[in-house]
C-alpha cells in the first residue's frame, strides 16, 4: 500500500526538515523528512515514499541478508552439483 | 558520484533480494516445510504493494498448491469513500485547483457528478485536476496560485510528511489539505476479526513492511495476539516474501502466533517515535469510512483543532460522510468489499473483465495499480499461468 | 525577442519569407529534392518523383504527427523526434528513407529563437541520413489554440520487399538495445521538473533518440528470416509485443528485456512498468530460431552492444494472443497490452 523506493540523500536542510534525494537518475528531488532528523545523514541510503523519507536502510543488516543470502545461493549451487553427479 | 556508490550497495542486495537460485532454494523450503502442515494455509498479504509484488514476480506459480496469498485491503486508494471523489469533482469545476496522486486520479465515484464519474472525467471537461507525485510537488505548484486541495490519502507512512509540513509551516496559505489519511492497525484488526468467524480463517499474515517502519512491528502484536496468528513483517523483494512465507509456516508448525520481522533493514520493533509524536500533535483518529466495508473505529485521521487553517475540510465546507447517510458505496454487482477483506477472487465477480477492466474501471479494487482487480487482470490469475505453463510444458 | 505571428502562417510574404528562413535555406540544393524530380527547389503543393530511375518494388512511406511537451528535453527536441520517428518507422517497415515532407504548426507567440532550433534539428537529422526534405506546410495558430508546436512528417523509402509483422511460431525475439529512455524523459518533464533546467542538467536520464538506418545492411541480409521489425515507441514493448502475439496468434514469452539502470530506478520511483515506456532508438525482431544468433552478432557488430535475445514466438491452441513474462526469481506473469494513460501510484 505504500509503494517506498530506496534513495540517497544528497542534502539535508535541518530547519525546513527537507532532505534533497537521488532515486538513481541522479536528478535531485525534495522530500520531506517524517521521521527523526537525527536518524538521517548526508549520503544515507532511505526509503521514500510519496515524497516523504520513511525509513534509513541499515547498512549493516542490510550486509546481515546479503551474507545470509549468498550462503543459500551457494547452497543451491553445492545441490546442482549434487543433483548432476 | 560517491553517492552513486551507494546504489552499488543497493544493486548487490537488490540482485540477491531478486535472485532466482535464492528464490529457488526458499521454494524448496517452502515445500519441505509445507509438507509437516496438514491443513491448506492462507496467508493474507496486507499490504497492496506486497500483492503487487507477488503478482509481479510470478511468485503465485512458483509456490505449492497448499498455500494460498490473499490480498488484503491495504490500498488506500481502493478504501476512500466515493462521495469525498464526488465532492472534489464538484470543487474542481467550481474553479478550485486539485493536487492528486494519479490512481486517485482514476479513482470512479458512483454518482455521476456533472457529467463527471472521476477526476480525470472532471479535468476533460475543464476541471482543475492536476496529478503529482506528492505534496511536495503540490506545495511548488501551488505557490502564488489560487486555492487549492491537495487530496491526502494514505496511511501512516505518508502521514507524518504531511504532519511535518503543516508543522513547519511550509505550505502557502492558499493550499489546504483534504486529509483521508487511514490507519492500519484498527483496519487489520477489524478485518481479521470478520475473517476470523469465516469458515476459512487465516493462517498467517504478511505485515506491511512501510507502515511498520513508521509504527513499528509492535503494532501487529495485538491482532497476532488475540487471534493466534503468525505475522510475519516483510520487505518487499520477492525473497523478502519468500522468506516471510517460510516463517510463518515454522511458526504454524512450532504452533506458535507472534510478530516476527523480515524486514531489518528498514524496520525496528519500536517504529519511528517522532513520526508517531509528529501524528498524535497534528492529527486526531475519527471513526472513519472505508469504502464497500464501513466505519471502522479510530481508523481515519483528520487535521485537528490547532492546525484548522490547513484543513480543506474546514475551508470549503467540505460536509464529513456521516455514519447514518452511510451507504453501500459501491456500484451494483461490484465485489470490492469481499475482494478487500480477503474473502473472494476478482474471478468471483461476475463482471470481472466483462463490465469491468482496467480501461474503464467500473469498482475501486480495478482502478489502483494495487487494487487486486486491477492486479489480476492485468498479470493474470495464477490458475491462469499454470495452464499456459503445463500447455506449453514450460516448467 | 521576436515572436511568431499569425501572419508567419497565412500564406503571404511573411510566410514565404520565414520558410526560405527557416527550411529552404538550410536544406542542400542536391537533397532538396529526388534526383530528376521535384521538390522543394520548386515549392509547390506536392513533389514528384520519378519511377523510371527506380529499380526497387516498393516505396514505402509512413507520417506521423509529433507533440511533445515540453518541446526541448535532455537527448533531443520534437524537432529530431519528428525526423527520427518517421524514418524509424520506414526502416521498420524494410526500407531505405530516401525524401521527407514536413508540416509544423506552430502556436502564434511562440519564441523565433526555439522554434530555430528544434527546425534546425530536424533537418541536421534529415541530413545526417541522405533524407530529402521536399516539401512541407507551415501554420500558425492564434495563441491558446495548440500548444506550442506541432510536427508532422512523412517520410518516404524503398524497398526490395516491406516486413510485414507476423512473427512465426518458433521465432526468435531480439532487441537492439535499452528500452525505455525516451519513455522515461518525457515522464520525467511532464511530472513537473520541466522549468528547471539545473535538475535536468545533473540528470542521467536522456532520450534514445536516434535514426535506425544503421540496421538496414542487417535487414537487406535477413530479409527473408525477419518475420517482424518495429521500434517501440508509445506504449513500449509491451505494446509491441502484445499486438504481434495477438496479430499471429501465438503466444510470446519473454524475459530478461534490457532495461538501463536509471530508467529503471526512475520508473520504481513511480511505480509504473518500463516496458511500457518509449524508445524512440531501438528495434525489435521476430527472427528465425537458426539465424538467431548470427542475428545479434551482426547487430553487435554494427553497433548495437547491447543486441539481445529476449524471447521466443510459440503457438498455443488455448492462449493465442498472450504475453507471458519469465520474472528475475523464474515465475511466471501475464505481460498485460498497454491500457490508458501511466500515471504515478502512490501505492
Ligand atoms: S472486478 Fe470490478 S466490479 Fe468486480 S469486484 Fe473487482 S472492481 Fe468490483
């Protein structure tokens, strides 16, 4: 129901609470900040939606799935294999 | 460009969240563990964004028979009244500029409003209808403009970007919000407790991961709580869904019902406790309507006493809907309401594709990209792709 | 600044005059008309050309009318676009452009200066590709009845035999590079950036926009194997593909369309479907499965890196006409014909 799409923040104006963001075309575009201000810095990665910055993306638990992740990718490969001998 | 890497970052968790040996060996999973289960399980899907995603990655084709997704009615589009649809039309042609998302935009009323059945009707007869992705690109146009209604719908995730701009004053004096801002634990909570006296209640849900990085996993307790069902707080990758399914089949077979999170990356349990202040200063929860379902307690918000000079509904007299003039506002024959709650297929309503398609949507679930009418016409029913795929023996 | 008048549009000395300006002046004397011909060395109602000299069986022609707002957008104009689209559209079709004719209307007040421009686009593209311009209208209309400018063109070509598109069972799709761009641009402009050329500047989203000519040594070679061509352009390759399904009555199954990373990001931001967006500089083939391979190779080597196999043509008894779309995680889904017009979701 409410379609969020990652972005980069680019720059933050604190007293309007405006963050200025980059989906990936590298055009800028405003958005407001609903959650903590302190919670956001330049150059996070966020989760926008409608306009509005609702989320920081975790880096850390962001690498957390990815290492989860490419142990089942590679679990699958080991099975191909076993299943071809 | 150093923030470009950034999106280096994201595209390597992206591949992996899309990744089709992933995806394959949690099917797998999903299989095993389907076969510890007895019962067919149903798992709603809350969020309309989370059907979309599972309509659009195909997952329906991928998964065993035994389960089942069901759409719930998390489409803001799909539950707003269409008498508030109705007034805005009337507004526009009256000369007042209208601001809106484009499936509001789409949106059709019942009621035939000077020759006008929507929006779009109403700006090809030269109403003020004007689409943007959101109340910022609202605030640009609107400077030194006319009046003006940004039409806010939504839920707890886009409140709050409008609680902020009302706080911080940063809207022109002649741009008022409409807002219909719904919440989404009370409609969770009332749409489970329908379901649950069903004949098929539900065995799982998937939780909508934005709302949550807003309220917080924490929301879901009380509903998983007192109806003993796993939630399961999900991103919306179809990995991230792939695995939500597999928890909450663990927790079906450990006989165990708690909100668990899938999607830690941008969810903490606790929400965002600004936003949540920001809601509570700015705003007051009304019983509110949803469309082809009712009132729904403490389920809607509205701009409250302090900020009234923000408040479209107090600056054009918009009338509130009230509960005794309340009628079933959806046009003859339409299933929306069932659809909504989970308790029918779009294939279950008669006029499905035949009176009713995407191109001239004739109830609320077809107009919404999110909408499940919509959804299922256009990518198909899964029944659908599974008989192309055994013709075509493409699996 | 000068603007333009009614009377640059009502037929008299102004008219003569900003056309010669505009048009005449700038075209070569050689490409001003078909070699023993008539064109617009001679400016006249219509344009003759001579049959006798021409060995080929086919003249192909094709017009469309171009609209595009805002006219100016990062890759092009409607100038280029108007050039562009219908010599794409001739290409498709198996020929060779070989003479153009042109109609802009054009709003009274509008700049002198832009509407230079985007002329001189469209000739520069004309020229680029041999293309004769030889003839043309220009109007104008009182302001508030168009908006901005409006282009037609119609473009004529030759060739040895026209593709017809019907692709046939057990086809192989292929095509010649990212889709999209030109889609993504103009939605871009219409959602309300458009004034602010600074935002645009840092952007990496630009039009595709480009003449397809290049492929015509391609489709002279495999003429016989292409069993459809088309530029996807409204309605992206999701329309293409819908219609050729629906035309044959096969079905189509595709995965894996190339799709830039940009276009892509901007279109989640929006949440619309890329494979519905425009291009206005990429080709779609329905080729035979054995010279499949061979195919993009030669592509490739013609410059097109990105040349791909996205898909294959099947029949089926019971779904004649569908798209089927293999997803990333190997599902499957319907790929639905394009329906009204993209707007943003919120949702
Ligand atoms: S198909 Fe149309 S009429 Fe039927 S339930 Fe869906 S939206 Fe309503």
């Amino acid at each position: 129901m409410c379609l969020g799409v990652p972005a980069v923040v680019v720059e933050i104006d604190e007293e309007k609470g405006y963050a200025e963001v980059d989906y990936g075309d590298g055009v800028l575009r405003k958005a407001f900040v609903g959650i903590s201000l302190d919670r956001i810095n330049r150059g996070d990665l966020v989760i926008v939606h409608a306009n509005v910055v609702i989320s920081k993306i975790s880096l850390e638990e962001a690498e957390e799935i990815m290492k989860i992740l490419k142990e089942i990718a590679l679990m699958s490969d080991e099975e191909q294999k076993l299943s071809k001998n | 460009m150093a923030e470009f890497s950034k999106f280096e970052i994201l595209k390597e968790v992206e591949i992996l969240l899309r990744s089709r040996d992933v995806a394959n060996l949690l099917v797998n999973c999903i299989k095993k563990l389907c076969e510890k289960i007895s019962e067919d399980v149903r798992i709603m899907s809350f969020c309309g964004t989370h059907e979309w995603s599972v309509t659009n990655y195909g997952l329906r084709s991928l998964l065993p028979k035994k389960i089942e997704i069901i759409a719930g009615p998390g489409c803001p589009v799909c539950v707003t009244p269409s008498y508030y649809i109705e007034e805005l039309i009337k507004l526009s042609m009256d000369g007042v500029q209208i601001y809106t998302y484009g499936d509001v935009f789409r949106l059709p009323a019942v009621k035939l409003v000077r020759g006008a059945k929507s929006l779009e009707d109403a700006k090809a007869l030269g109403g003020e209808v004007r689409v943007v992705t959101g109340l910022v690109d609202a605030i640009e146009l609107a400077k030194n403009c006319k009046d003006s209604i940004f039409v806010g719908i939504g839920f707890e995730t886009v409140a709050p970007g409008y609680a902020h701009a009302i706080l911080k004053d940063l809207i022109p004096k002649n741009l008022k919000i409409l807002s219909l801002l719904k919440l989404t634990p009370p409609a969770m909570y009332f749409t489970v407790e329908k379901i649950d006296k069903d004949e098929k209640p539900l065995s799982g849900i998937i939780a909508p991961g934005h709302v949550s990085t807003i309220v917080g996993a924490k929301a879901w307790k009380k509903v998983a709580e007192d109806f003993r069902i796993p939630i399961v707080v999900a991103g919306f990758e179809p990995v991230d869904i792939l695995m939500a399914i597999a928890k909450i089949l663990q927790q079906i077979i450990s006989g165990e019902a708690k909100v668990e999170l899938e999607y830690t990356r941008a969810v903490s349990y606790d929400g965002d406790l600004r936003a949540q202040k920001l809601l509570s200063s700015i705003f007051e929860a009304k019983e509110d309507a949803w469309r082809g379902i009712g009132f729904i307690p403490g389920s809607g918000l509205r701009i409250n006493e302090g900020y009234r000079r923000y408040d479209a509904f107090e600056y054009f007299n918009i009338e509130e809907l009230r509960k005794s003039e309340w009628n079933y506002d959806l046009n003859a024959g339409c299933r929306c309401s069932d659809i909504v709650l989970g308790r029918a297929k779009p294939t279950d309503c008669k006029l499905f594709m035949r009176v009713c398609n995407p191109e001239n949507p004739y109830g609320p679930c077809m107009v919404s990209v999110e909408g499940t009418c919509s959804i299922w016409a256009r990518f198909g029913a899964k029944e659908f792709t599974d008989d192309i795929l055994e013709e075509l023996k493409l699996r | 600044m000068k603007f333009i008048k009614l009377s640059h549009g009502s037929g008299g000395v102004e008219m003569g005059d900003i056309l010669s300006k505009l048009v005449f002046s700038k075209v070569d004397e050689k490409l001003k008309k078909v070699e023993n011909g008539v064109g617009i060395d001679l400016p006249d109602d219509g344009a003759a050309i001579p049959l006798k000299n021409i060995t080929n069986d086919y003249i192909i022609l094709s017009t469309d009318a171009y609209t595009v707002n805002p006219p100016f957008f990062p890759g092009g104009n409607i100038g280029s676009l108007a050039a562009t689209g219908s010599i794409n559209d001739v290409v498709m079709t198996g020929g060779k452009p070989i003479a153009a004719l042109d109609s802009i209307v054009v709003e009274e007040g509008y700049p002198l200066d832009q509407l230079e421009i985007i002329v001189d686009s469209m000739i520069d593209v004309f020229k680029k590709e041999g293309v004769a311009l030889i003839g043309g209208d220009f109007k104008v209309m009182p302001k508030g009845n168009l908006d901005k400018i409006l282009i037609t063109t119609t473009v004529l070509g030759l060739a040895k035999k026209p593709i017809v598109d019907i692709p046939k069972d057990g086809d192989v799709l292929v095509v010649s590079d990212f889709v999209g761009d030109h889609g993504a641009v103009i939605m871009l402009l219409q959602m309300g950036v458009a004034d602010k050329a600074s935002e645009l500047k840092s952007g990496r989203l630009s039009s595709d926009i480009k003449p397809l000519t290049r492929l015509l040594p391609l489709i002279d070679r495999f003429l016989d194997e292409i069993n459809a061509a088309r530029d996807p352009t409204r309605g992206g390759i999701a329309g293409v593909l819908n219609e050729w399904a629906k035309n044959s009555g096969n079905l189509i199954v595709v995965e894996d369309v190339p799709i830039r990373d940009e276009v892509r990001r901007y279109a989640e931001m929006l949440g619309i479907d890329p494979m519905y967006l425009a291009s206005e500089g990429a080709a779609v083939f329905s080729v035979s499965a054995e010279v499949a391979e061979e195919f993009v190779e030669d592509m490739r080597d013609l410059g097109f890196e990105n040349a791909k196999i996205i898909g294959k043509v099947k029949k089926s008894e019971k779904y004649k006409g569908f798209v089927l779309k293999k997803t990333e995680i190997g599902g499957f889904r319907l790929l639905e014909p394009p329906r009204g017009e993209i707007v943003p979701r919120i949702c």
